[in-house]
C-alpha cells in the first residue's frame, strides 16, 4: 500500500460524506499515473505554487497602487490569506483541505496588473470580454507549462473551483451556488469575500483613508473592531452557517458582511486617493493594447500555437506584473536618454 493510498484511505475514514475524496476525483484531462506520496489534489497544489504565474503575484496590486509601503496587501498575500481562511474552515467542516487549498491558491493566476483597474480596461478593449477567473483557467490549462506540453493538467474539481470563484459568491446573498461544484469550491468563493473585507479595510486604515469610527456601527458591533476579531467573527459565521452538504452563513453574519462590503465598495474603493491611480492604470493597460496590437513583434510569441494577435496581446499583458507593465510603457513611450 503506497503512501498516496494510505492517505486516501484516511480521508475516506475521517472527510465528511459530503467532502470530495482525491480518489474520487473527475480526473485529468491527460490521464496520468498516480503519485506515490502525494494525492491527486496535493499535486495540484504542488503544481500552481511552482508556476510562474504564481510567483508574478507578489507583484501584482490588490487594491493600493505604486504603494511604497512593504505592509499593503499584493495580489499574493491576499491569495495566502485566503488560502489559510478557507482550510481553516475546510478543516473544521472535515471537507477535504487540500482541495480547497490548491482552489484558493490558483484563484487569482489570472489577474492582471493594477487589480481591477487593468481587468476592466481589458474587458473593455477585448471585443469577446475578460475577466480574471477564466484567465486563471486559462493559466493553468493553457499558458503554463511543466516541460510537457502545455498546462499544469489539473483535476477537474480545481479547474472548476477556480473559474467558480466569482460566481460562487451568491452564498454572501443567502443564494445557492451553481449546482454541480465542489463545497471546497464554494468555501473558497466565501473566503475570498471574507480575507479581502477583513484586509481591505485594513489596508484603508493603515492608509489614512478611514477610521474604525468611520464603518458602519452595525457591522462593527456585530464582528468586532478589529481585522482580527472582523475575520474570526465572518469565519465563525461561515462555519456555523453551513451544515448536511450545504454551504451557507449565520444571517447576522451575513449582513455585517455585506454592509462593509457596501461601505469599501462606496467610500474606500472610489476614494480620490485609490481612483486617481487607477484612471492612470487604466490610461496605461489601454496604451499598451493598443500599441501591441499595432506592433505584434513586440508581442511574446510563446504561449498556445495559432491564436490570433488580439489573444496574444490579451494574454501578455494580464501576465504582467505592475513593475513589468510600468517598465515597458517607459520604454516604449518615454524618450530615451543620449549622449551627443
């Protein structure tokens, strides 16, 4: 009996009923052969956290901009954060944490440079539409490699939780989820919401932008005042909420939830001090489409074979870091200095 099989045995004697079994798994769309020691899902983990896009992370903007600071929340930390929120709650609903560890950990491979503000340029200028969690999908499907052809080759129940995230987060509305998904998948999609209110906020205030006082009462006397006891309170209330299969949160959780979300979405995200950031963004990610599109030389050509330059273009600039998109828009837009 290898170690893979012991580890499956275990989760079969200990995961809920309800949890999704690594030796249940869909498969992989190239069938492979099992891994002694690990899992299929402990491979997909393994997998994302060893690609490029992974590491590009750490620069790549969650919501302050060019911040000069080391202590604002990256696109990186914000995926950490999230990855140790959803295993804490998959842990405790004895769903299967390293599903949800490898769902929340490939989240985000597909976001662009400068948070939101680069997604929706994108989505703007590319006629078919984009956004981040169908480019994570497509990262791992088609854009990384493993010296095998393209893609990481992940089961199907990761695919699924990754480009389910966003769509997922109707639980924070007390509606189902898309049927036919994985509960690691949807405790992903809540955990999302719940690390980035709990950092967001955090952030703003480091920031200078709000104070506690400035939340909203309600919220705050519901799950505390501070991101530790904000972040205990939500994950408390997603634990408790759901219960026989079914992924859910308390009521009073529920709606302190979704007044700080209204409140960082009303006066923390359209501050002057964030929107005038993100209008350069904006200004940036559009000049440096169209200026690819007209010069396709400058575009990588690696990547999947045959598309056409508006993907490729697509494709390059939602890989960027934010360092990676503002240096190239220096070199191609700025005078270069010489000497007579």
């Amino acid at each position: 009996m290898t170690i893979r099989e012991q580890l499956e045995a275990r989760e079969r004697e200990i995961l809920s009923p309800h949890a999704t079994l690594a030796c249940a798994t869909r498969g992989r769309q190239n069938p492979e052969k099992e891994h002694d020691y690990r899992t299929a899902f402990q491979r997909d983990r393994d997998r994302i956290i060893h690609a490029k896009a992974f590491r590009r992370l750490k620069r790549k903007t969650q919501v302050f901009l060019a911040a000069e600071s080391d202590h604002y929340r990256t696109r990186l930390t914000h995926t950490l954060e999230v990855s140790q929120i959803a295993r804490t709650v998959a842990r405790a609903l004895f769903l299967n944490e390293d599903l949800t560890e490898a769902i929340a950990l490939g989240h985000d491979l597909g976001h662009t440079p400068f948070g939101h503000a680069g997604e929706a340029t994108l989505d703007e200028a590319y006629e078919p539409g984009f956004n981040h969690y169908e480019q994570s999908l497509r990262v791992v499907d088609v854009l990384e490699t493993r010296g095998k052809g393209p893609g990481l080759n992940l089961t199907w129940e990761v695919r699924d939780g990754i480009v389910s995230h966003s769509r997922n987060k109707v639980i924070l509305e007390g509606k189902p989820p898309e049927p036919g998904g994985t509960l690691e998948g949807q405790i992903v999609s809540v955990c999302d919401a719940i690390a980035y209110v709990g950092h967001d906020i955090d952030d703003a205030i480091r920031g200078g932008l709000i104070t506690v006082e400035d939340l909203p009462k309600d919220a705050v006397a519901l799950i505390g005042r501070t991101t530790s006891e904000r972040i205990n309170t939500m994950v408390m209330g997603l634990i408790e909420g759901s219960c026989e299969g079914l992924i859910g949160i308390t009521p009073a959780t529920r709606e302190a939830i979704q007044m700080l979300r209204s409140y960082l979405f009303e006066y923390v995200y359209p501050c002057d001090a964030i929107s005038r950031e993100i209008d350069k963004a904006k200004k940036l990610v559009r000049e440096l489409y169209r200026y690819l599109l007209e010069h396709p030389e400058a575009c990588p050509s690696e990547g999947e074979p045959g598309i056409d330059i508006e993907r490729r273009v697509v494709d390059f600039i939602a890989s960027m870091t934010d360092n990676y998109a503002l240096h190239l828009f220096e070199r191609l837009f700025f005078p270069t200095p010489w000497n007579v």
